[in-house]
C-alpha cells in the first residue's frame, strides 16, 4: 500500500539536482501542483531528519547531508551480499539444493539473497519474508535474542503454520536452547510441509552477536532430515567464514543488522 506523504516527500527529493541544488517552497509547489501548505509541512519534517537544509539567505532548501550518510550506507550494506554470495554459492553446490541468506526485520526474516541448487528444476523463489518461530533462520535470530525481545515475540502468540509447527512457548524455549548449544537451527516441515531447512548464525566480528543467517532449503522426499543434518557442520563452517569475512565492513554498516 502506497502512501501519499512518503511518495510526496520522495518526490520532493527527486526535484532537487546538480543544475538546481538550491529549491523554494513556491517552485516545488508548482512543479509538483502541491499546496504550499503541504509543500512547507514536508520540508520541515525532512529538515528535522536531516534530509534537507534550509539556506538562511536565500530561504530556499537543499539536499541535506542525512541523505549523503544514507548513500553510503546503501553502498556499503551492498557489501554484505557480495561478501556472502560466493559462499552461499558454494553451499549450494556442495549441498545441491537451494540456499539463502536472511536476515531479521522485527518479528520476521527476511531472505536477501537466493543460490539455487543443482538440482532444482523450476523456478522457486525464496525471497521475502516469514516467521521466526517455524523457519530454520528465524530460529537463530530467537535463540540468541534478549529474553526481553523473545518474551514479546511468545506473549505475541506462535501461529501453526503446519501440523509440526511448535507452538507452545515452552517447547520453542527448549528448541532455542538446542540451537544455542549446537549452533545451528532446524526446520522440518515446521513452516511449509515438505519442506525441510538448516540455518546457521552469522555473526558480527568477535562477537556473538547474529546480524544475519545462511540457510540450505530442500523438499523432504530428497532433504531428508537424514541428509539435512549430514550438512550442519559444512553449513556452520559456511557461516563462519562469511562471520569473519565480515571484518572489512565499516562498523555503521554493521550495525545495521542488529
């Protein structure tokens, strides 16, 4: 669902260039044909964010230095695939099936990058988001959460997504405490029937703290649990490497993640 004042405000941005840096409330206001009431109630608010600078002698308005730290965030944050790509590559191949990164979003994860496997013989998309409670990677985000985070997460309910979806609180306590304890998460049809997954945590450098996850994907009558669990330690050792590969991000960047 779109919204008018994001698109608005985004569209103000977007009028501002090279040739014109310097912008009135009057002539956004008619390029845009916004009243200058809203023109002036959105330029304050990206003002406050640092989005844009007011010129005291000109009253008029410019992109403001927010918009160049955002910039080189998105640039660096890019790094962090390019890093994982060619071990999330490499997992593919040596488990011959589809593997992913994710990271977590408030209450879901969310898959960043795709790898499919040799094997696969259609196109299947993994991309996007699901549940931290039934999926492999959103298992590690809740394992190694604060209890204050993973108390909100169970008062907020555990929906069954299938007939092997954990959902009593207890249970899933007991889960995250294996995966702590292995470093590495499971799900067995728990999200999707015939589906089975493995994840592993990425950490931050010298840390343990999780900012993303890598995650090998297969249906059951091939990823048998059997051949799934066969993998934990090639998929740990994945995660590791690209954990330590993550040293040359700046630290805002990481910081990004969790």
């Amino acid at each position: 669902m779109r919204v008018q004042s994001v698109d608005r405000a985004v569209a103000i941005l977007r009028e501002f260039s090279v040739d014109e840096s310097l912008l009135g409330v009057t002539q956004l206001s008619e390029r845009l044909d916004l009243h200058k009431s809203t023109v002036h109630r959105l330029l304050a608010s990206l003002v406050q964010r640092g989005l844009v600078e007011r010129d005291p002698r000109s009253r008029k308005h410019r992109l403001g230095i927010g918009l160049m730290e955002l910039g080189h965030t998105a640039a660096n944050s890019r790094k962090l695939l390019e890093i994982a790509q060619p071990y999330v590559r490499y997992l593919a191949d040596k488990v011959e099936e589809v593997t992913y990164l994710a990271v977590r979003d408030k209450d879901e994860m969310l898959n960043l990058l795709q790898v499919p496997g040799p094997q696969l013989v259609q196109s299947v998309s993994w991309l996007g988001r699901g549940p931290l409670h039934c999926t492999a990677t959103g298992k590690t985000f809740l394992a190694h959460m604060s209890e204050d985070e993973l108390k909100a997460v169970l008062e907020r309910g555990l929906s069954p997504l299938t007939e092997k979806t954990i959902t009593d609180p207890s249970d899933l306590r007991r889960e995250l405490e294996r995966v702590r304890e292995q470093r590495f998460a499971t799900s067995f049809e728990e999200h999707q029937e015939g589906i089975n997954a493995l994840a592993a945590p990425i950490t931050k450098p010298e840390t343990d703290v999780v900012i993303a996850a890598v995650c090998a994907v297969g249906p059951t009558y091939r990823f048998t649990r059997d051949r799934a669990m066969s993998f934990a330690d090639v998929v740990k050792s994945i995660a590791r490497e690209i954990s330590q590969q993550l040293g040359t991000l700046p630290k805002e960047v990481l910081d990004l993640y969790g």
